[in-house]
C-alpha cells in the first residue's frame, strides 16, 4: 500500500510545489490550517506530515502538541523560518521527528522524508512483532506460552500504549517488577525515567520523604534539599510496588498527587510538577482491604485503571520448562560456560514442584544448580536433592507460611510443607504417611495432588 502523507500550509504556493515534488512517490494530501489538517487526521492515516509552523490563527505547534509521540502517531517533520532556533528544539522537545529552515533545498527535504518514511515502517515492524510475541509467550524479558500468561502479555501489550494506570495483582516472585518495567519501555513515557520504590521496605517514616523529596531544614539531618520519586518521575513511570503496606496518611497524598499531577517537598510551600503514570502491585488481597477500610477506596479506583493479574507458578506447571530453558540460556551467557544440560527428568521434577516462591524461586535454584554441578548432566535427584535441602532451611523466600500475603495463602503454604516433610519421612510411602498423620489414604492423595506436593 503507497504510504501516504500529508502538507500542512497555509500558502497554496508552498502546497502545491511540494505535492508536485512527492507526486507519484506518496500520495499526497493538503491542508490550509491547523482546523482542516485535524479534519484530515480523523479521516485518514499519514505516514509523515510536513507542518508548517508560523499560520493564522493556531500555529504548527498546537497540532503537533496533539498529535503526541504514540506508536501509531505520524512523524512530524516542522517547516520553520530561517533563524527559528528555539522554535526548532521546542519542535523537537514536542516530538518533531525533524525540521527544517525555509528556504531548504528539495534535495535535503527529500532525504528527511525518506528516512521518516523508513523510521515509520521500522515502528510498525517492531509493533507487528512485539504483537506477536505477546501472543506466542514472550513479553520482554518473560516467558509463558500458557493461555494465562499470553492473555497477561497481550494486555500489558495494550495498555502500555496508553496513559492509564496500572495495577499489578500477583504472589511475591511472579514477576511483577518486570511487567511494570516493560510496560514503561512500550509505553509513550519510554524517554522518560522508570522509577521504582518499594512500599514494604521503608518505614512508615521514611516512605513520605522518599515519594516527595525535602528541602533543606525540613528535618534534623536535611542538610541538603533533595528530590522524591514523584519528582524523579516526570514525565516518566512511577512504580509502587507493595501500594497495600502504604499508611492512609500517605495514601491521601499520592491520591492528592496523581490527581493534581503537582507534588510538595517535606518543608516546601511550592508545587512542583509530578506528570508520572503510576503503575502500582501488591501481592495481597486489595480488594478485600479496601472493603475492611485499610485501604482508601478513592485510590484503589484511581490505581486500577487497568488491572493486571499475573497467576503463581504452581497454577501454570506448563511454563516452567519454557521458563527453564530461558534462565539456563541466560546462566550460560552470565558464566560463559556451556555443556551443562537439564536432563528430561530433571525438567519433570522441575515441573512437579510446588515453588512458593514462584519464578523466583525457580530462577534461583537453576542458578544454584548450574554454579554447583558436578556433571554435564542435571538430573532429576541432583533437583530433589536441593529443593529438600532448602525447604528443610526455609527456602530461599523465607519460611513460605510466614511471607503469606493472608491466612488462606498462609495455611495453604504450611499444608504443602508438612505433608512435603512427612512423606519424606516416610519414604514417599503414601499409605504409610496418611496412617501416621490421621488422614484417609484417599484424602491424603487428593492433598497431593490439589497442593502440587513433591512426593520423594
């Protein structure tokens, strides 16, 4: 399909002279103003538009405002008079794709028509096959081809193209920092920075300053003014990860904040700008705190433009030899060392395990796996032989019961564990087991299978 394209200008003269250049090579359409090149837009897609900056009434400037940096928007290429230098770098602060002086030569337009013609192919390219991989199980840096995990990808995939913000439901270690970065990095604020701060690991005290900034003096050991993360987001992503361990106090003013798009330093009396899209996650039940009034219910609504839920491992066993083969093609590039494989048993027993502490946990027992075998060959005991090891340590996520989000989360993790222990104890001997801890040997099975317990 000819790409097409569209000249902005109020001289006929100057429209005329450039259809007749691009005649034949695009097609080519015309508009006298700002309000005629708007009615164009809402009635057909151009690849590039030549818009001309100094017009009567509203100038280039107001539509390429308009017309944004989205990953469908046209490239913009700004005509300005000679000696408009400020003009030029405003242009290009807007989201010009380029610009040029009049008067310019043919030549020299050609050649940026050219390469804003090829910039916009290249996009839809790498859109086309951003889209694809969303659908086939890959979504920057993670993986899942199972039905669950596609549908996550192909939303992130969308959203992250609009300005809405993000909520993150999930476990600890499904991978919910990645998504919130990825969607950063696809999104129309990518120029801007990514900033990250975690709710659960500040104390209360702390977490006011961080998300704000001080000035110098607002407290004992301010000695210097120092900006938030409100502040260090500015035209970037905000991301709050574990929003639900946040007090009520600080909750009103991040909702006060992203309304207002303006935040206040500790000891300041300035608003200063805060443009962040917020992208928030939390690995507990929100909904339920906001129904119990822990959570203000104004900012639930204002976070969760668009919800986001990643499923825990143990709910998608088909990702882990997928998530597997990932890691271990990541650990042989981070080791520069190569020849050690995952055996077929060993990515059964991979696939069998429960992993409370979900991809990350798994990640970091492949690590463990790859730094400390012996052979080319990693089977299935060497896998059994560790798991056992940690969770007779607590694991590397702490001890699972006691980092439940709630109750329910807490007595599901404790059962798995100590029917895990007991059938070791016993051999793997399930009628054995189910005597010795006063269950049903049928009951005791369907335990098994429902937790996704690892018999030995």
């Amino acid at each position: 399909m000819q790409r097409a394209m569209l000249i902005v200008d109020d001289e006929e003269a100057a429209r005329y002279a450039l259809v007749r250049v691009f005649q034949g090579e695009y097609r080519a359409a015309e508009a006298a103003s700002v309000a005629q090149a708007r009615q164009r837009l809402r009635a057909e897609r151009f690849d590039v538009i030549l818009l001309d900056h100094n017009m009567p009434g509203e100038d280039g400037l107001a539509l390429l405002n308009e017309i944004g940096q989205g990953p469908e928007s046209p490239a913009v290429i700004m005509i300005t008079a000679h000696g408009s230098e400020r003009l030029a770098v405003n242009s290009m602060k807007a989201g010009a794709y380029d610009y040029l002086a009049k008067p310019f030569e043919i030549d020299e337009l050609r050649l940026v028509v050219t390469r804003a013609m090829e910039r916009q192919q290249l996009r839809e390219e790498v859109r086309g096959l951003r889209e694809y991989l969303a659908a086939e199980g890959q979504f920057g840096n993670m993986v899942g081809s199972s039905a669950a995990m596609r549908e996550v990808f192909q939303q992130a995939e969308r959203v992250a193209q609009s300005d809405l913000p993000v909520l993150i439901l999930g476990e600890s270690g499904t991978g919910k920092d990645l998504l919130a970065q990825e969607i950063h990095t696809r999104s129309l604020r990518s120029r801007g920075r990514f900033v990250a701060l975690n709710c659960a690991a500040l104390p209360e005290t702390l977490v006011e300053s961080e998300l704000f900034g001080y000035e110098k003096g607002a407290f004992t050991g301010a000695n210097i003014a120092r900006p938030g993360k409100f502040e260090l987001a500015h035209q970037g992503t905000l991301f709050l990860d574990e929003i639900a361990d946040m007090d009520p106090s600080t909750q009103t003013k991040i909702l006060r904040a992203s309304e207002s798009g303006t935040i206040e330093r500790l000891g300041g009396n300035r608003p200063v700008p805060a443009d962040v899209r917020i992208v928030s996650a939390t690995n507990k039940d929100i909904s339920t705190l906001v129904r119990e009034n822990s959570f203000r219910e104004d900012l639930y609504y204002r976070l969760a433009g668009v919800t986001l839920y990643i499923p825990p491992l143990r709910d998608r066993a088909g990702d882990i030899p997928l998530l597997s083969g990932h890691f271990w093609a990541g650990l042989e590039n981070k080791y520069k060392r190569e020849g050690a494989e995952l055996g077929p048993d060993a990515l059964a027993r991979l696939a069998g395990a429960p992993w409370p502490g979900n991809v990350r946990q798994l990640r970091s027992t492949l690590e463990k796996l790859f730094v400390l075998g012996r052979g080319n060959i990693v089977n299935g005991e060497d896998i059994a032989v560790l798991l056992t090891a940690d969770s007779q340590r607590g694991g590397d996520h702490g001890e699972p019961a006691f980092q439940a989000a709630d109750y329910r989360e807490a007595r599901r993790l404790f059962e798995q564990e100590y029917l895990s222990r007991k059938l070791r104890e016993y051999g793997g001997n399930v009628t054995r087991t189910a005597s010795a801890i006063g269950l049903e040997r049928q009951s005791l099975q369907e335990k098994i299978k429902k937790l996704g317990v690892l018999r030995p």
